[in-house]
C-alpha cells in the first residue's frame, strides 16, 4: 500500500502530473505579467502546454560529437531532480508528502540539480554558443547559490530545525518576512538567478549566444528542461512563501501568497537590463552573500543573546 | 597548452543580427582578442540596375537600397539629378521634403533605441519605444500613404503635399513623442543598471573616430561635429537649421544620448517648417534627358553621411550611380571598438553605430592580372544566380 501512495505521489499527487501542469500554468502568468507590463498582449492560456506537447512529439535531434547516453539523460536527470523536490515542500498549501529530518538540504541540492545538469549538457556539445552558456551557467550557480543557500538558513535558524515542515510551521506563525527582511530580499533575488530569469539571464542571452547551453537541444530534451524550469518556479516561490510570508497553510493561501510573488518576480523582470556575467558575479558576491552573511550573523547573536 | 583561438561566430544567421553579415570574436574566456567582419550576404546589385533604368525608374530603385531610411535615399538621388539637369524644386516641395526626412529620422532614432535596448537585454525599453514608432509611423502614412518606402519624392518636386489637416495631426503626434522622448533620455541616462550596459563601454576617441572616418551620430558621440545639414546645408535646412547634437564621452551611452537628443532638434524643425510651410507649387519640370556631366550629392542619413555620385551621358539614363552609405564607414569602427570587451558587450556595440548591412553591401571583384572589366547587368545577374545556386 505504501508503495502505491509513493507512486502517486511521485507520478499523480503532489509531484508528477499536477505540478508539471501547474508549473507550465505558473509559466503562463510569469510571461503573461511581463508581456502586459511591457505593452504586450502576452501568450494564450495555454501557450506553454501548447509549446510542451509540440516539442515533446518533435524528434529529438542528436548533434555530432556529444557523449550520446548523457546527451539523453541529462534532460530526465534534470526534470526527475525537479520533480522529487516536490515531495519535501508544501506545495498546494497540503503537507509535504514526505518528511524527515534534513530535507531542506535535499530539497536545495535537488533544486541545484537542473542547473548542474543544464551546465553539463552545454559542456556536453561541441557547439560554441552551448560551451560558453555552459560556462556561464555554472559561473552564475556558484555565485547566487551560497547566498541563497543562506537566506533559507535564516528561518531554518531561527524555527530551529531543518526539517522544511517545522519551519513551515514556525513560518506560520512568525511573519519572517517582518524579522528577517534582507534574507526574504536575498532569497528572492536568488531564485531570480536560479531560474535564469531576467536581468541574470546572461547565460541564455539571445542576442549573444543564442540559446546558451542548450542551443543544442532540440524536441524531447528541451522540453524536460522547460517542464524543470516551470516546477522549479513553483518550488522556489513555495519555499520563500512558507519561509518568509506566513506559511502556506491552505490551497487559498497558497495561491494567493505564491502569486503575489510570482507579481513582483515579473515586475522585476521587466524593469532590469540584463547584468553582464562579471556584474552577476560581482553582484552576489559583493553584495548577496555580504547581506545573507550580516542577516545570519544578526540571527545568531540575537539567538544567543536571547536564549 | 591549447593554443587555438576560441573563435565565437555571429552570423551570418545569429539572433543578434536582424540581417546577415558575419563576424568573428577571438575570445578568451569571455573577453573579446579580436575581431574581423565579412560583409556581402545581401548585396543586391542596386548601383548596376541604377545604370540600366531611366531617372525616374531609378528614384523608385533607389528608395528601395533601404528599408528605414528610404526617403533620404530618393532625397539624395533627386538632388543630385535636379543639380545635373539644371532645376530646382519648389521651396514647398523643399520643405515637404524636409519634413518627411525628420520624420523619419524619428522613426529611425526610435528603432534604433529599442533594438540597441533589445541586445542590452532591456526588453521593456524596447517593446516602448516601438510602440511610440508606430505613432511617427502613421504620421509618414498619412502624409504619404506608406509606411515603409515613403514615395514622397519625385524628380523636380514631391507628390504629397501637407494639408491644415495633417499639419494638425502632425503637431499632435510630435507633442506625445516629445514627452516620451523626455522620458527616453531620462531612462539612457539614470537607468543605474542600464548604465552599467552603456556607460564606458565601447569607448571610441576623437582621435578614433577620426582616424576611421565614422560618420553620423557615432562620430557626434565621440566628439566630432559633424553632420551634413550643418557643414552643407541641403533643402531648406539654411533657413530652418538644427543644432549639432554633440557628446564627448564616446561610449555606448553617448550614443544614446545624441540620438535621443537629437529627435528634439528634429521636433523642433519640423514644427518650424510647418509653421512656415512655403506655399506654391509641388513640381517643376525636369527634362527627360540630361547632357553629360556629373554630380555629387551629399545628405544627412538618420545614420550618417550618405553619399551619391551621379554621371549622366546626354540620355535618359544614368551613366553611373554610386551610393556610399553611412554603415560602409562606421563598419570599421565595429571591429577595433569591440577588441578588450566581454562578449556580452559585443552586440551592443555592433548595434551602437546602427549598421544596416543590405545598404552598404557591395561586390569586389579581384583580377590579379591587372586587367580591367565591366559588367554588364545580365552577367552580374547571372553571377547571382550562380553563386546562390
């Protein structure tokens, strides 16, 4: 029996099937968001299931000169990582599906799975757009990832525990967002890099490198790493919501709070040049990982002065 | 050790490029070593079918060289031929003239500003200013007609003229894109992240930009005064002059702001030329046939210097038509700016002097033997058709 709610869990409920829809409707609302603050009309409601389900039927093409079986894998690799993120993270404002001690790191490493995956498939070809969108891929991971890493410390700190359902928990009843406002500011700053989304998007710039690292790809693999991208989103826009912004305890709550978010994400968006890779670097380091660091300083001295 | 140069291609088909050309960036990591342009995807034979059509088969031919600024192109070539044949255009048609020409100048300046924001990655900039194009877009169609390829000139004159009505119509549209122009040069100057895209990026010299020869708006970004309605007033530019648009700094943001800048110059022409728009007629007659001579004329391209040289040979066509446009000289400018910069810098200085690449194309043929030869339009076509087979 237990091995049938684990399947639908992974496959159906809340990870599988949902959440990639949910993730491409997540998708819908970004692109829609920015279209309308830049003067656009925007895709359809169902332009990325429609984009998805085209790609998904197209043959995937396998350049010359690639590692064949990793060329193949990464893209599953990347999307599977995505999907098992879910399990530990109250999407839906339901309980996490599973739980244990410590899966707040999992869930990260988990969520740094498609980027790693993304920068080894740009290394993987010999074309030279992928090979510097690789590059720049994994530049940008080591720079946003520490301070991200931090800002979700703050609250895991301060509910005292590691386990993303206690400090749900604790989010609920302790408006972070009030106490700790650089690591909300951080955090969400981070999932902005984490997500490639203008202005960090530098490794998949167009106008200079094409696609980045997955110029390459083509049908079924592209589409894996979009349907990533899209539970990716809700992952990331989840965890600073139940962190940071009074938890998500009900479906409504969750809707609303993650919304809201994905709001000032697209707003972001379209206010920001895209910062050179160097700046992006620069950046974090100067100042994202200088703020988490002050942020969980703060924490620590107010913890051992307090208790 | 690898000692192989990592050569990134841009082009001939790249997303940066709205036409083909082809450049190679040496990089090293993500800085650019060095740089070198291959042009002539899209030459088109224009100065050659120029010599097979009569005049006023021509001034249509050479409306097309480009999409953006095709009126200047007619303009210059109607010059040059109405100066062989001896007539002058009407003031009314001069002013007509005028007026089309710094419309489109906006309409240009406006593109450029959002394609130049559009390889920064700003893509807010870009869907805005273009949507404020479309209204100087209107503006040109309902003086003319047509959006794109004006027609508005004709030789000895124009065919449009500009009634109350449209004069109206004109005002109201300058006066909305006079505010956001506002706000344009407010967003190319303030914008802190935008800045860090533009300024001191792409730095060209006085000396540079002198050395190389640069024209237009990338040689007043750099320091150089110099523009054609100013050193040679053409038209009716004399009496209803503009002011030179000049920036020192000669970087990415200069040439930002001298564009942007000088759309107020042109709002400020045309509402002068409107208030005294000179009445009378529209053409005057040119004859058919011109005795030989030949001619140069020279007008202020939204990009630069464009340049005609026109032979006559006593019949109804052309003898020769040459046609230097302002991308040929600033092309250089490209590859010696872009050497020391991250790649990420590349298209946008490749998009700061505003290249169009199908006007400026031309064909070379190299004969080691020192023998000369001419080509017919037949053979050049045929050499088309070869080459593209």
């Amino acid at each position: 029996m237990s091995t049938l709610t684990a399947v639908i869990a992974l496959l159906f409920f809340p990870s599988g099937l949902v959440i990639l829809l949910a993730g491409m409707a997540y998708e819908w609302a970004d692109r829609k968001l920015v279209a309308r603050f830049q003067n656009r009309i925007g895709p359809r409601w169902f332009q990325p299931l429609a984009d998805n389900l085209k790609l998904l039927a197209k043959e995937e093409v396998v350049p010359e000169g690639v590692q064949r079986g990793l060329f193949i894998t990464l893209p599953v690799i990347a999307l599977s990582g995505a999907l098992t993120s879910v399990l530990y993270v109250p999407v839906f404002g339901l309980a996490p599906a599973y739980s244990f001690s410590g899966d707040l790191i999992v869930a990260i490493y988990l969520l740094s799975l498609l980027t790693l995956c993304t920068g080894l498939a740009g290394a993987n070809t010999l074309n030279r757009f992928s090979l510097v969108g690789a590059t720049r891929t994994l530049t940008q991971m080591f720079s946003y990832e520490a301070p991200f890493l931090l800002a979700l410390l703050g609250p895991a700190l301060a509910a005292g525990s590691w386990r993303i359902s206690t400090i749900a928990d604790y989010g609920a009843e302790n408006l972070l967002i009030l106490t700790q406002p650089i690591g909300f500011v951080v955090a969400m700053i981070g999932l902005m890099g984490k997500l490639e989304l203008p202005p960090f998007d530098a490794p998949e710039a167009e106008t200079e490198i094409v696609a980045g690292a997955l110029t390459e790809y083509s049908g079924r693999g592209l589409a894996l790493f979009h349907l990533g991208k899209g539970v990716e989103l809700i992952v990331g826009l989840t965890l600073i919501a139940a962190f940071y912004l009074g938890g998500v305890a009900n479906p409504l709550a969750f809707f609303l709070k993650t919304l809201g978010l994905l709001v000032v994400l697209a707003g972001l968006q379209s206010l920001l040049a895209r910062l050179r890779i160097d700046q992006t670097v620069g950046l974090w380091w100067r100042y994202g990982a200088i703020l988490g660091l002050v942020q969980f300083l703060v924490l620590i001295a107010w913890e051992g002065l307090v208790a | 050790m690898a000692t192989e140069k990592f050569v990134i291609p841009i082009g001939p088909q790249h997303p940066a490029l709205k036409e083909p050309g082809h450049f190679q960036f040496d990089v090293d990591g993500e800085v650019v070593k060095g740089a070198s342009v291959r042009l002539g995807y899209v030459h088109r034979g224009i100065e050659k079918g120029a010599e097979t059509r009569n005049y006023v088969q021509a001034a249509y031919l050479v409306e097309r060289i480009c999409g953006i600024c095709s009126h200047v192109h007619a303009t210059a070539f109607c010059l040059g031929v109405e100066k062989l044949a001896g007539v002058e255009a009407p003031p009314r048609a001069q002013a007509i003239r005028q007026i089309v020409a710094e419309l489109e100048r906006i309409h240009s300046h406006l593109l450029w500003v959002g394609v130049a924001a559009h390889e920064a990655g700003f893509d807010t900039l870009f869907m805005y200013s273009w949507r404020d194009r479309e209204t100087v877009m209107n503006l040109l169609e309902g003086i003319t007609g047509n959006r794109v390829n004006y027609s508005a000139n004709v030789l000895g004159g124009v065919k449009v003229d500009i009634g109350p009505e449209q004069i109206e119509a004109i005002l109201a549209g300058l006066a909305f894109l006079e505010e956001r122009t506002q706000h344009y040069l407010e967003v190319v100057s303030t914008d802190a992240m935008f800045l860090r895209r533009t300024r001191g990026i792409g730095v060209m010299t006085r000396e540079d930009a002198e050395r190389l020869g640069v024209v237009g708006p990338t040689a007043r970004a750099s320091g150089v005064p110099r523009d054609v309605r100013v050193d040679s007033p053409y038209l009716l530019y004399r009496e209803h002059s503009v002011e030179l648009v000049v920036e020192e700094a000669g970087d990415l943001e200069a040439r930002f702001k001298v564009r942007v800048r000088e759309l107020f110059e042109s709002y400020r022409v045309i509402r002068e030329l409107l208030a005294e728009l000179p009445e009378g007629e529209l053409t005057t007659r040119v004859p058919r046939r011109i005795k030989p001579a030949e001619t140069v004329s020279r007008v202020e391209a939204p990009r630069g210097e464009l340049f005609y040289f026109i032979k006559s040979n006593g019949s109804d066509t052309a003898e020769r038509v040459k046609v230097r446009t302002p991308t040929l000289p600033n092309m250089a400018s490209v590859v010696v700016t872009a050497v020391g910069h991250q790649l990420a810098d590349v298209p946008m200085i490749l998009t700061g002097i505003d290249p169009c690449f199908s006007c400026n194309d031309r064909m070379t043929v190299i004969r080691r033997d020192g023998e000369r030869q001419a080509w017919t339009w037949e053979q050049l076509r045929q050499y088309g058709i070869e080459w593209y087979r």
